[in-house]
C-alpha cells in the first residue's frame, strides 16, 4: 500500500505565505528601529553643534590675530634661547640641575629600602603590642631586643632621605631662581595661547576634520549603536528638590528640556550675540569690515569697504 504524500495545506502557497510574512516581519522591525531613531530632537542638537562650532571658529579668529602670532612666535624665539643658554652657558644653573638630579635619584633609591624596613618594624611594634596586651613576658624581651636595631636603622635612614629632600628642594629653588626670566617668558607665552588652545579643542570636538574622528562620530550615531557614548543623546536634568509620585513610589522629577533646548544655559547664545555674530558675518561675506576703535563723529563711517 502506497504511503500517501497528500498535506491538509498546499506547501507552495505556505511557502509563498511565509516568504510575504517574512518580508512584512523584517519591514516592520526596520520600520520601529529607524522611528525610534528619527526623533525631532536630532536635528536640533546637530543644528546646535554646527552653531557652536561656527561660534569658536570666530572666537579663535578673534583671539589668534597677526599680533598675537607674531608675538608668540618672537616668545618661542626667545624661551629657545634662554633654555639654549642656562643648559650650555650657566654654571649655577647646571650645578642646581645636576644637585637636583642626585638628590632625586638617591631618594628613589633609598626609599624603597626604608619602606620596607619600615613595613617590618610596623609588623613586630604590633606584635609587641600584643605581647604586652597579653602579659607574655618572654614574647616582649624578644621583640624589645629585635626592635633595637631595625629602630635605629630606621631613624637613621629617615634622618638621611629628609637631607636628600631638603637638598633637593633647596637646588630646585636655586634652578627657579636662575631660571626667572625662562619661566616669565613661558607664563606669558601661556597665557596667550590657552584661551585658543582650548578652543580649538572644543572645535575640534564639535567639529572632527580628520577622516578616523568622522567615522568614530558616524559609526556612534547610527541606528542601534547608541550604546557607545553617541553625541546626540536625551539631556535628562535631576531635581532632587522636587519630588513626583509615580504611583508606587516618589522618585526625582526629571527634566529633558535641554535635550531640545541645547544652548538655553550657554551665555554665547544670547540674542544680542547671535545678531552681531551675524551682522559681522554678513559684513565680511559683503567685504565690509568695522573699524576697530568708536566713531571720532557721528558723520564717519560705521564700516568701510
């Protein structure tokens, strides 16, 4: 008797059911992953960076002028020389330097014998301690007698790393001394570029222009990485002062309105600046520049061409 092959369902249209729900299954799954990506506060946030971005761009303009190279350029000259000169040409300055070099050195040295000296001297001063605690007569001669020496040792070699240190420390100051005007010279030089330094940091963050930070930057917003530190990201303020019953429990209330909001607490994005931002942009696209010092009359000028 033949084993009969007849199904309840026709297989070809299963398998056609099957296929059309597969495709339905990975539309919608696609579909709810790039919903819960396409939120309205990206673009705000993205918008936010490109406006900050534009912003530091034109502090660092501001700040890094023609003087200011010039002038840190003469400092680089002139720190190049000075540091040329006390390590070739200032006997006192390297006499200082070598005596600062020993000291350290001797410091690093000894230190790591005293230390453990020390960590057996503690280890016995708390045996006998006990010792003493429990009344054991013999275990307290013993341990007075090892103490003796290893005691002795100790504040020898205490008495010779605080020399070391003082030494040190006194050559040290010697060296900044003779290197007064070295470290004068390098403050100023400091003080100029910081500002701009820590801006084009921010820039740069804000900004990436190599090819390996605009790909980090891509790879960590894309859909379903979100997990690896993206920078458009929900902004949630805690206000512990403000308390909210959900029900089962009383929890912080937390605010998400800086998520939209992204410069609400930034003091560049006030009204006033933002417009003179863009007067001054406009004056430069049209190659209109404003004079650096007032109006001498109120018939001059307020920018030429």
């Amino acid at each position: 008797m033949p084993i009969p092959t007849d199904t309840f369902w026709n297989i070809r249209r299963l398998n056609v059911a099957f296929a059309i729900s597969s495709i339905l299954m990975a539309a919608t799954l696609v579909w709810a992953v790039w919903q819960d990506y396409d939120r309205a506060w990206r673009p705000m946030q993205q918008k936010g960076r490109v406006w900050e971005a534009a912003l530091t761009e034109e502090k660092i303009d501001r700040l890094n002028t023609d003087e200011v190279k010039q002038r840190v350029r003469t400092l680089d000259a002139q720190i190049k020389a000075k540091e040329k000169e006390l390590s070739e040409k200032d006997t006192q300055y390297k006499q200082a330097k070598a005596a600062v070099n020993a000291a350290e050195h001797e410091v690093a040295y000894q230190s790591f014998s005293f230390n453990n000296l020390k960590a057996n001297v503690s280890v016995w001063e708390s045996g006998l301690q006990d010792a003493k605690t429990l009344g054991d007569a013999e275990a307290i001669a013993s341990l007075t007698e090892l103490l003796q020496q290893p005691e002795r040792q100790l504040a020898s070699k205490a008495e010779d790393l605080a020399a070391q240190k003082a030494l040190a420390k006194e050559n040290r100051l010697a060296m900044i001394e003779r290197g007064a005007e070295l470290d004068g010279l390098k403050k100023e030089k400091k003080k100029l570029t910081d500002d701009i330094e820590s801006l084009d940091k921010r820039l740069v963050s804000l900004a990436p222009k190599s090819a390996l930070a605009r790909l980090s930057e891509s790879l960590r917003a894309a859909p379903l990485l979100q997990f690896m530190n993206p920078v458009d990201r929900v902004k949630p303020i805690f206000l512990p002062d403000i308390r909210m019953d959900v029900s089962f429990a009383t929890i912080d209330t937390i605010d998400r309105c800086a998520t939209c909001h992204v410069h609400i607490d930034n003091k560049s994005f006030t009204r006033e600046k933002v417009y003179n931002y863009l007067e001054e942009q406009m004056a430069t696209l049209h190659e209109y520049h404003y004079p650096d010092a007032a109006k001498a009359k109120p018939v001059d000028p307020i920018a030429t061409r």
